[in-house]
C-alpha cells in the first residue's frame, strides 16, 4: 500500500553527529519506499539564509535531493528555527516549499500539516517575536548582514529566548485547546498532523461535534521518529539512538 512519511524536529546541526547518521539511513530506508516525505519544520537547528554555503548543510541538501531523484515528491515546512529557508535551498534539495498550515488530501482523508509553533497560542511573546522575524523589514535587514554577523545575532536572540523560557510554564509552551480547535474548525475539521512542541502522541479532539484526530510528531533529539500514513491510517515509528 502507498504511504507517506511525516517527520520534524530534526535540528540538524554540525554538533550533532550521530543524528545526522540516522537521518541519512531514514532517507536511504523507509524514506526511498515512501511515495512523499513532508518534513514539517526545523530540518535545521539554524538556518542563516540559502547563501550561507556551510558545507554540512550542503550535503543535507544533496542527500535530500538523491531522495528527491528517486521520486519520492519532497516537502519543506518552516519551523521556528529554520524559518529563512528560501527557493534557493529548497531547490538545492530538489523539495517543494510549503506553507503553514497547508491541508492536503491524504489517501482521502483530509489532513492539515503545520510546524505547531502556532498552536501555542498562550505564548504570546514568542508569537509577537514570529510576527516581527517574519516580516520582509526583518528579513530584509538580516539578510543585509554577513553570514558572521547574522550568527551573532541570532546567538543574541536565542539567549533572550532561553532566559525568557526558564519563566515560562510548560502549559505556556504547548499547543492549547484554543489553538488546536481553531485550527481544526477553520479548516474543515480535518485530521492534523505537526510537530514543535516535542510531546509525540495521538490526540482525539472532538470540535463542534466533530471528531478529529491530532498527531504530535516527535523531535530527533534521543532517537529519529517518523509517522507514516496511508489508507488505513497513521502509525509512529522510532529509530536508532542518535
Ligand atoms: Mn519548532
């Protein structure tokens, strides 16, 4: 039977060797059988624009696009860390760029993909720093600046985060009801599937009556972890140890 294959939270990054050794046999693996993988945020730990030519990233880039050349179709979703990635890189790694949230038709169950950052609509602060990151203004002025000096600042920015994050709850940091039924209501009340908040689990949520079902993906910081769906549903399934 054709399935899919959804994953996110990868934070790749130099530092994190073992990691990047399961995600390459993920792709070599249960990736080449898949007819779609959709990663849906945070492939990257950092991502400091598509001109940033660091050869790690490059060979991401180039194992995702020898996935790509064997048909798998490929898609890239924004994360909150690796939210600069452009065209240039998605092309790079032969993927399609998607926006948050998007709802496709999965094996005829409607299914709306998003990273869940959100979701999280208790985090106010985090929310008005997404808004102020993501406006062209932002970007414009951050791109301006050399490759050092826009890793200075995003140093900069996440010691703000971390010092701010001691002083949130953990409830502050979820996805909330709120978010989750807004969400699910204004799309139809399909399934939902997304990642971020590194608390995997299947969810049932019932919405003006309606019965959704809610994946949470898992992060790949103790092992890798995919979902795969196909006719007859979703299943989690764990990796090697990183
Ligand atoms: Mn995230």
């Amino acid at each position: 039977m054709p399935y899919s294959l959804f994953v996110s939270d990868l934070h790749l990054c130099p530092t994190r060797s073992a990691i990047i050794r399961v995600f390459f046999d993920f792709l070599r693996g249960p990736a080449a059988q898949a007819e779609a993988l959709y990663v849906l945020g945070d492939l990257f730990d950092y991502w400091m624009g598509d001109d940033d030519d660091d050869p790690f990233n490059a060979s991401v880039l180039t194992a995702l696009r020898e996935l790509a050349g064997r048909g798998v179709a490929l898609y890239l979703m924004h994360g909150n860390r690796d939210f600069l990635i452009g065209k240039v890189c998605a092309e790079k790694a032969g993927a399609n760029l998607m926006q948050d949230p998007t709802l496709i038709e999965l094996y005829g169950t409607p299914t709306l993909l998003m990273h869940g950052d959100t979701l999280c609509t208790d985090d106010v602060r985090y929310l008005e720093f997404r808004a102020k990151v993501r406006s062209p203004t932002w970007q414009q002025q951050f791109f301006a600046q050399s490759i050092a000096a826009r890793k200075q600042i995003v140093a900069g920015l996440r010691s703000e985060n971390n010092a701010e994050k001691k002083l949130k709850t953990e409830e502050i940091m979820d996805a909330t009801p709120a978010g989750i039924e807004t969400a699910l209501r204004e799309h139809g009340y399909p399934r939902l599937i997304h990642g971020h908040t590194h608390r995997p689990a299947r969810h049932e949520h019932v919405v003006d009556g309606r019965h959704c079902e809610r994946w949470v993906l898992a992060d790949w910081y103790t092992n890798g972890s995919y979902l795969a769906c196909d006719g007859g549903g979703c299943r989690a399934t764990k990796l090697a140890a990183a």
